[in-house]
C-alpha cells in the first residue's frame, strides 16, 4: 500500500510532467518513478506524455494494426495496470546505462479475479531524452502465483494445452 502523501507527491510530479513534457535531464530511475506514480494516480495523460513517439512496438495482443506504437504502448498500460488500479510494490531496481529493470510485485482486482493475490516479475524500461523508448514486462514463471495468472490468459508454462491432436 503507498503512504498517502506519497501518493499525492507522485500526482504532482504526474501534472507537471504532464504539463511541461518530459525533461531531457530526467535519469531513467526518475523517469519509472513518474511511470509508477502515474499509474498509481490512474493519470493516463502523465503516462502518455512520457512514451516517446518512436518507442518499440509493444507485442500486446489487444493491440490493432491501425495503432501507432506509442498508442498500443498507451493502450497495454491503460488495460494491464490502470484500468485495473494495479499497486507496485518495488522488489529490486537495477540501472544498466539507458535501461531500468524494476522487479515488482504487482496486485490488482484482475488478479484476484484469477485467484491469486499478486504477480511478480520485471519491468524493463528503456529511457533516453527523457521517455520511454523500450518497456516490457516480463513475468517471473518461477513464481506459483504468476504462473498460474498468467496460464489463465493461455500465456506461458501453465497455459492451457489442447488436448486436440493433428
């Protein structure tokens, strides 16, 4: 659970980078923190105004064609931890050059709904000038709850096999 007053520090620094942009002086470390404080808000705005226009393409399936990559980026970060109120809880950070690697875990109504109270795994985001240009996460499938989350969306070791042969 984030203390309150945390909570309304990372709202602030959401409206100001919402505001102003991003700010090429930004480190990659304060640029996840506007990251997480802005989902933590439900501030989608902040959170766009930090996905730079030439990001990586984001592999979400509810992606369509017809999205430009900062808006599928937008859109996989809107539906997996903002619409869902998702809380970080940071395990690890490691800064390698341009690169965050942020091992959380992560709760939210979604997952509970799969029955299981939390997920775990790593953000990995890629910053330079200021925003985002590279983000993904990738589930720790070592972990019980996280594997069968995610085997409840057909994803990963405990991913439903058909039993249809060939």
């Amino acid at each position: 659970m984030t203390h309150p007053l945390l909570r309304k520090t990372f709202a602030a620094l959401s409206i100001l980078a919402g505001a102003s942009g991003a700010w090429a002086a930004d480190s990659p470390d304060t640029v996840f923190d506007r990251y997480v404080g802005a989902v933590h808000t439900g501030d989608m705005a902040a959170v766009r105004a930090l996905i730079a226009p030439d990001v990586e393409r984001s592999d979400f399936v509810g992606c369509r064609p017809e999205m430009n990559n900062p808006v599928c980026l937008a859109h996989y970060i809107e539906t997996t931890v903002v619409q869902p109120k998702a809380q970080f809880t940071l395990l690890h950070r490691q800064l390698d050059g341009d690169t965050v690697s942020a091992k959380l875990e992560v709760r939210s109504a979604w997952y509970t709904k799969a029955g299981v109270e939390r997920i775990v795994g790593v953000d990995i985001v890629r910053v330079r000038n200021g925003l985002i240009h590279g983000f993904r996460f990738v589930p720790d499938f070592g972990d019980e709850p996280t594997a069968i989350f995610f085997g409840t969306l057909g994803i990963g070791p405990r991913a439903a096999i058909s039993s249809a042969k060939p």
